[in-house]
C-alpha cells in the first residue's frame, strides 16, 4: 500500500480526494474546481460519519476538509480523530483545511489539529492546484511522539504567511521560493473592488443609511469592472445586490445573512477565471435567486 506522505509528482488524474463539507453548494463547488483541475476521482461528504465510511472504503490521496464559523461540521475535530485512526494509511492522510475565516489563530489550531495546508476562500483555482502540490509533491514529514501524532507543524510554506524563519541561519530550500497564488488574487483590481464593498457594507449592515451612496458608488466601480472584462456573471451578481442594497437600506431591513452570502458570492466569482463557466454561472444564478426571494418575502 503507497503511502500517502511519499513525495511524488502531481498527476491529478492519479489523484483522489474526499471534500468534507456541510454545505452543500460550497461542496460541489469545491469539486467543479477540482474536476476542472483534471482531478477525476472526488468523493464528498457531509460530515465526520459520512468522511470517516469514505476513508474506510475508498483509498483516498488528500483530504480536503471546509469549516465556516457556525457550520456543524467541526472539521478541527475530524481531523484530530483522523489522526488517531488505527489504520495507518488512514492516519497519515494529508488534509488540508479550506476556509474565509483563515486567520493566525485558525493556522495554529489547524497546525496543532494535524492539518497540512490551509486554502482561504474564495477559493483560487491557482490556489488550490498550488496546495495539492505542497501535499503531494513536498508533504510534510510526519510526527509520531508522546505529546503529538501528525505532520510537522513548523511553518515554512508561503500559505502560512508568517514572515521571518523560525529558526536564525536555517538554510532555505534550494528550489526558488514559491509565490503563494492566493495572495496574486487579492491583488486584482476587482478583488480590491469587492474589498472595500466588503468594508462599506459593514456599516450599512450596522443601519447607517448614510453610507448607502458609498456603496452604491463602489458597486458602479465594481461593474465597471466587470464590463470592462466582459464578465456577464459577475456583472450579473452585482446588478442582484445592487438591487437587494437599494430597496433594503432605505427601508432599515438589512439583513447580515444576505448581505455576508452577497458578498461571499461575488468574491468567489471574482477569484474563478473564464473557463469556469458552469461554475460561475451557478453562483451567479443563486445569487439572483436568493435576493429575489429575499426582496419578495
């Protein structure tokens, strides 16, 4: 039996994962990516019950676990139990943890967990290839001792995002350091758009009917942008929102719900490249969907 820590190149084809995750929009969504990253063999499951049956019965490469606060799903748990799973393969899985709540304090609970990797979201294709190549292509060594069981958890890997080496001198590794993709993505004009969006709606979400100009003036930015790069599905989300911001606001019923799931959406949107057409295009649609019956209730 291989084991799944022996560094080999990323053949995507030749690769399984199991996606772990309570809702199931996102779920599929996660798979659509990886499907279009020629990953060909996806399982899913909704829960720890569901993903531990799956690890049992199926010979699984990574494991790819999404966790939101409020989500049922505790995925820091799950991982915990993977990795006091008798089997040794099982034990030894590489997980990676996919997340938009990915802070410091997230990185060292998933490291003391046993988790690998770590993805935020939205989720860059880009992203998500580069993390299957850490984990299949460069795992990290796995540690058996009295006071931890799972991969190392010293942090090197440019996801983790910590700056200086831990240790003074320590040599770095031969290959030219890795550009993580997830930071490229935060950098694009509309990512910066949705971004101040993000942080205007704050406040509109606090009832400050004043900054409803401000808001509606970033979302023109944002499908100006849109526009420009004749992205009809985004452009077509932020016409949605637009809408459910201009008749709520002014109305005082703003709901936090809708406005975090908005925005949710579109930043996915903006982090999906062109050739994800029936991926962006569900988003999109949903998004529409879920206003309209919010506008109309």
């Amino acid at each position: 039996m291989q084991d799944p820590r022996k560094p080999r190149p990323l053949k995507p084809r030749s690769v399984s994962a199991l996606v772990v995750d309570a809702n199931s929009f996102s779920r599929g969504l996660i798979g659509e990516i990886l499907r279009n990253l020629n990953v060909t063999t996806i399982s899913s499951a909704r829960d720890a019950d569901m993903a531990a049956a799956f690890l049992v019965e199926r010979t699984i490469d990574v494991l790819l676990v999404s966790w939101e606060e409020g989500d049922p799903f505790d995925a820091l748990a799950f991982v915990r139990q993977l990795r006091r799973m008798p089997d040794e393969r099982i034990c030894r899985l590489p997980a990676i943890l996919v997340t938009s709540g990915l802070t410091r304090q997230t990185v060292i609970n998933g490291r003391d967990a046993g988790v690998d990797e770590f993805l935020a979201k939205p989720i860059s294709p880009a992203a998500l290839q580069q993390r299957l190549q850490m984990v299949v292509e460069t795992p990290r060594p796995f540690v058996d001792c009295s006071v931890y069981l799972g991969p190392c958890r010293r942090r090197k890997n440019p996801a983790d995002y910590y700056g200086a080496k831990r240790r003074a001198g320590e040599r770095t590794a031969e290959r030219p350091a890795m550009i993580d993709q997830d930071e490229v993505a935060r950098e694009t004009p509309i990512r910066r758009a949705l971004t101040r969006l993000r942080e205007i709606c704050a406040a509109v979400r606090a009832s400050r009917p004043e900054t409803l100009g401000a808001a509606m003036e970033e979302l023109k930015t944002a499908k100006s942008i849109a526009v420009e790069q004749k992205d009809h599905a985004l452009h077509a989300g932020l016409a949605s929102f637009e809408s459910y911001i201009a008749v709520a606001t002014p109305l005082g019923q703003i709901d936090p719900i809708v406005i975090d799931t908005a925005l949710t959406a579109l930043e996915q949107l903006a982090a999906l490249p062109a050739n994800y057409a029936e991926a962006r295009d569900s988003v999109a649609i949903a998004l529409g969907k879920a206003i309209q019956k919010k506008l109309a209730a």
